[in-house]
C-alpha cells in the first residue's frame, strides 16, 4: 500500500472527533485539503459550530446517473484511557494492525472512499461521484438527516456506504431507537418515606414490565427476536433523601416486521399504563431518536455491482445478509427519491472491532477496500 494512504488514515485518527468532543470540522477540513491537493472542490455544510459536514462533487456537470459514497467524521468516545495499549489518537502500527479510535468504524472507510474519488479523478473517470462525509452519525444521525432535507441525496442512483464490514455483504439492516424514561415523585428524608413519592422505585416497575413487553413481537426472520435493551439508569442524589426524580435510558433495533411506530406504541403505552395504575409517581416518556430499518434489496444493481467489484479484488463471493446495527442510510432513505444502497467497510480477519477499546483494522483490507471501491464505480457505470 502506498504510504501516503496510510498516513492520510493516521491523520483523520489523531483527530478527537468522538461524540463527547464533537470536532468534526477538523476531520472536514482534513479532507477538503486532500481533495483540493488533487483538483478536487468541495464545500462544508455546518450543522453546528465545530461541526461541519462536507460535500465534493466529482463531474458535476457529466450527464447521467449520480453515484454517492458516504461515511461519517465521528467517533465514539474511548472511555478509560488507561484501558487502551496505546494513545486512541495516535496512530499505531504492529504488523498488519493499525490502531486507533476510528480506526475500524469508520475513519478507514472514509479514508478509503475519499483516496477513491481522487484516483478516479486522476485517471480520467467521466462520471458523476458525490462524497458526503457527515457529522454525529454515532449519535442522532445529524448530518445526514441535514445533508437529505437540503437534497443531497435527491439526484443519487445508488449510494455506497463506506462501512457496515468486509465478512458479508450487507443488503439492508434494521433501525435503531433510543428513548428516555422519567419518573417523577416527591422529596423526603428517608426516615419518613410515608411522606414521600420514591421516584426509583417508579422506575423500577418500568424496568421489570419491559424486560417482557416485546415478548410477541414479530420476528423479522434474517435477524430473529426484536432487540431491546435499558442502557443507563440515573436517580437519586443523597442516600438519606428519598428522591423525586430519575431517569432511565434505552434502544431497541426496530425491523420491517416491527416498525418504529409500533415501538413508541408499546413504551409509551406502558409509561401511561403505570402512571395511572393507582399508585403514587408518574412517568413520562421520551423519544430521542428513531432510525427507520433499511429494507433488504439483495438482488439491486448496486449490491450485485459491489459484489462483483469485491470478487475482481479479493477473489472471493461474499454471502449477503441484513443485519441489526444502524447507518447514516436511516437518515437518507428518508428522501422522497429512491435510490439502491450497499454497504461495504474495511475491518479484520478477527472480531468486529467497532466502539472496543484498542480499536484496530487491517492494513490488506483497508487497501482492498479502496481497490473495491474504485471498481465498484469502474462497474457501475459500465
């Protein structure tokens, strides 16, 4: 693999972009200068100060079909520093791994798409690529959901998703659903809680009723039982005052045979149901943030492209399957125009890597994944 590929990956890595920083603007900024080295003009689309998405159009003015690539500028947080072997922002090499937060999910397949419409543009590729690179996909989807309501995606022919793995190829997956829960009750010392209203045992009722309130939802049958799970729970502040609030939080994984629709249904009737049971306290539900499932098309051009692209370069047929974890695509399928998707990711010849601590992907596959990339659009548009 060229060096400069490498290095061009070290660099987005010692970029902090994770949720909790939210500095994408500097992963931005990074590919812009890349880009703009090869000739190549793009555009920030700010969703926030310090946030910025990014925009480049290869042959704007060619006629014909318009192929997106996407990936997202953010991170996850690396939580404990001191669990990691290696600075999460610097870069490290040991053999064919190269370490980093980002480094699997997904600053290698960004790096990957980027290097690709540069090489395409240094051999001549006639045709229309957009590359949209976006903030807070970790959390809230917020530059895509912007990127499509101010069009971006309402002229693509397909849209090539820069992650999603390398061990299968994925034709569609399911949403993602996050929500809150807030009991409300009523102060008091603890040695008289007949004068108050404990706002976790509230909660709790909450946390027992829905361990089984999705137990005959419809299984959607390439991913099995609906997934449901209580992430953080916070309540209480001194251990001798009863306390009159907390607060829960969750995720589910809605599928195309239980909708996100029918999630909301369910929690929030469950919150109203206890609520009005008779007994002291109330609670409210909260929806977050609500990604729709990305319908299975294993048989569309794109997918059939890009399985063809990875058979040219790594000399195999990947299966193909749907699957539950969420992308950007939540987001831009939601434009009023249709337009096929397919995924594809560098990682490893291990585990899945994404969001773990000593985070690492392969440097073979993250130079076939910019091979792959490149035929992909080669063929496309053949």
């Amino acid at each position: 693999m060229m060096s400069d590929d490498i290095e061009f990956l070290k660099d987005l890595i010692r970029i902090d972009s994770s949720t909790a920083n939210g500095n994408e603007t500097a992963v931005a900024k990074l590919i812009q200068a890349k880009l703009a080295s090869a000739g190549i003009d793009s555009k920030l689309v700010e969703y926030a100060p310090g946030r910025d998405s990014l925009v480049a159009d290869l042959n704007p003015d060619a006629p014909g079909p318009i192929l997106g690539f996407t990936g997202h500028e953010d991170v996850v947080n690396p939580g404990d520093l001191d669990t990691w072997t290696h600075n999460p922002y610097e870069p490290y090499i040991d053999g064919d791994k190269l370490y980093g937060r980002g480094a699997a999910d997904m600053k290698s397949g960004l790096a990957g798409l980027v290097l690709t419409l540069i090489r395409l543009k240094k051999a001549g590729f006639p045709h229309h690529v957009r590359l949209l690179a976006t903030v807070g996909e970790e959390y809230g989807a917020y530059g895509a959901k912007q990127l499509t309501e101010l069009g971006y995606v309402d002229d693509l022919s397909a849209l090539l998703v820069g992650e999603g793995g390398d061990k299968t190829l994925k034709t569609g997956h399911g949403g993602s659903y996050n929500y809150k829960i807030i009991s409300r009750g009523k102060s008091a010392h603890s040695s008289r809680p007949d004068l108050g209203i404990n706002a976790i045992e509230k909660l709790a009722d909450f946390i027992t009723e829905e361990r089984h309130l999705f137990d005959d939802a419809p299984q959607y049958p390439a991913l099995g039982p609906f997934v449901h799970t209580i992430t953080i729970i916070n309540g209480g502040k001194q251990v001798n005052t009863l306390p009159d609030y907390a607060e829960l939080r969750g995720n589910a994984r809605p599928t195309p045979a239980f909708l996100n629709a029918e999630v909301t249904k369910r929690l929030q009737g469950l919150a109203e149901k206890l609520t009005n049971n008779g007994q002291p306290g109330s609670l409210e539900f909260h929806l977050i943030h609500s990604f729709i499932p990305v319908n299975d098309n294993p048989d569309s051009k794109a997918i059939n492209t890009l399985s063809d692209a990875v058979e040219q370069v790594r000399g195999v047929k990947l299966e193909r399957e749907f699957t539950n974890g969420a992308t950007d695509a939540s987001e831009f399928v939601k434009s009023p125009h249709h337009f096929d998707v397919a995924w594809y990711g560098p990682t490893n010849d291990g585990e899945n890597q994404s969001h773990k601590v000593n985070e690492y992907v392969s440097i073979k596959h993250y130079e076939d994944a910019i091979n792959i990339y490149e035929e992909f659009a080669k063929r496309y548009f053949a």
